[in-house]
C-alpha cells in the first residue's frame, strides 16, 4: 500500500477497498471534511500498520475507512511519527530474542534500558575515560536515586499496581502511546536538557512543536512533569535568525545531493512565515 503524508490531517484516512479481510478494531464512525470541504461519515477502525522495509515494526493506527478517497492512504503527521519511532522499538525487541531468560520477564513491548542508558551517558559523565557499559549503568542509577525530584516515583515503584517499577535496578514508567504499552527510562534532573534539545531539534526539520518534541521524547524516556518542562522549553526556545535559517537551508540542500535529489529553484520559496501545501496553510 502507498500512502501519503498529509501535515493537515488530523486523523489517517484509508480507502474502504483496502480494507477488505484486514484484522481491525473498533465499531465507531466519524464525520470527515476534505481540504475542499466535502463532507463524509466513515466507519473508524484500528489497523495495525507498519512501514514496509524489514526495520520497522508494527503500530496501531486509528483511521477513516473513506469510499471516496483517491489515494490508498492518507496519513497524519502523528501517525507517521510514530511508525518512523517504532524502529527503535522493533530492533530491540529482536535483540531480546537472543535472551531468553530476559524476554521472559518483558510484560510489555519495551525499548532496550541498556541502549536507553547508553543513549544519554554524556561525555562528562565519562571524564575522558573508557567506561564501560555497566560502569555507565551504575552512574545512571546512582543519579536515578539521588534526584529528589523522583523520590515518589521511587516510592510508587516499590508497590506493584502502578506505572512505576525497578528494572534490575533502573527506574522505569510504563504507558500507552498510540495504543500499544511502552516501557520508558525515568530521566534524573540532570539528564533532561540534553534530552530536551535532542528531541526538539531535527537537522533537517528546524525545531520540533512541544507535542512532537514530547511524542519523541517518551517513546524513550519519562520524568514527573515531563509535559510541563517540554512546553517551557518550547516556549523559551530561541527562534533561528536569518543566518542560522541559511545554514539550515544549505545543510538540507547539502543532504540532498548526498542521495541525489535535485532541486528546482523555480518553485522554491524561502524565508517564508507561512506557505500553502494540499490545499492547507502551513
């Protein structure tokens, strides 16, 4: 199946032909508009999708069922995000398959704590020296347990019941996102910025939006008050200057010719505010 991004979209669409003999869930219907303003009543379902190149792994996707939708898909931006994140998740679960004794123990669709743990060990914490992967484990749950600001979660995850629990010592958080249950590394104070900025910065994307910032943060990571710390560093982040766009622009250009794309200037428009795509002002 092909389908296409839509920025504008605010649920996934499929056309009805699709559909026929796929495993779904859910009996509700919705109303839809097009860009054009017809209107539609559609069944709405859940399919498990995922994007088709052996990497990626599977996610449950909320969407119209439409008769009259020319393309085979049209997919949210929320949506795509989140097949794109499910690499992650799908490569470490493979990993698993290797441990047995480990796979046994999963409750839930996890990423890898180890790779978590890794992913976020900064090169202070490693003072030039060649730490190894447990000694970089080891300096993770001390911060864990010395942050006050995770105290009650420490707390809640020494009963069984809630979101909390203690991995082979690390501190994680277990939720829904997008439908499926994902088990998150709990982020000390001290680690937060540099996930921060991470997450909302995109090289060929400029800065993210706090919900796409927060999206990418917790399929990885969680922290109490993660949603109030996004939108404060959303909001505080600096907007690009005239050269920082240049650069920005040149780096995309750059990347481009890197896999063989070709531009054409004719129907390029720069340093604008505010352009028009699929009938949407963006």
């Amino acid at each position: 199946m092909t389908g296409i991004i839509d920025s504008g979209a605010q649920i996934s669409v499929i056309r009805e032909d699709f559909t026929s003999g796929i495993k779904y869930e859910g009996k509700g219907y919705i109303e839809i508009s097009s860009a054009f303003g017809e209107r539609e009543t559609t069944p709405l379902r859940i399919f498990e999708m995922n994007i088709d190149d052996g990497v990626h792994g599977p996610v449950p996707v909320t969407c119209a069922v439409s008769k009259k939708l020319v393309s085979d898909l049209l997919l949210s931006t929320a949506a795509f995000e989140a097949l794109k994140e499910n690499i992650q998740m799908h490569k470490f679960e493979s990993k698993f398959d290797c441990y047995d004794t480990v796979k046994e123990e999963l409750e839930v669709p996890s990423t890898d704590i180890e790779a978590s743990i890794e992913l976020i060990a900064t090169e202070s914490d490693r003072n030039g020296s060649t730490q190894d992967s447990e000694e970089t484990r080891t300096s993770f749950i001390e911060s864990q347990m010395s942050d006050p600001t995770l105290s009650d979660a420490w707390e809640m995850a020494s009963t069984e019941g809630n979101a909390y629990a203690i991995k082979d010592g690390v501190l994680t958080h277990t939720e829904y996102i997008c439908g499926e249950k994902v088990r998150q590394v709990v982020l000390p104070k001290c680690k937060r910025d540099e996930v921060l900025r991470v997450a909302h910065e995109i090289p060929l994307a400029g800065h993210l939006g706090e919900q796409k910032t927060k999206q990418r943060i917790k399929y990885s990571f969680f922290w109490p008050e993660i949603k109030k710390d996004v939108r404060q560093f959303c909001q505080t982040c600096k907007p690009q200057s005239w050269s920082d766009y240049l650069l920005h622009v040149d780096s995309v250009f750059r990347k481009w010719r890197e896999v063989g794309l070709a531009v054409n200037l004719e129907k390029c428009a720069f340093g604008q505010k505010r352009v028009k795509f699929l009938g949407h002002t963006l």
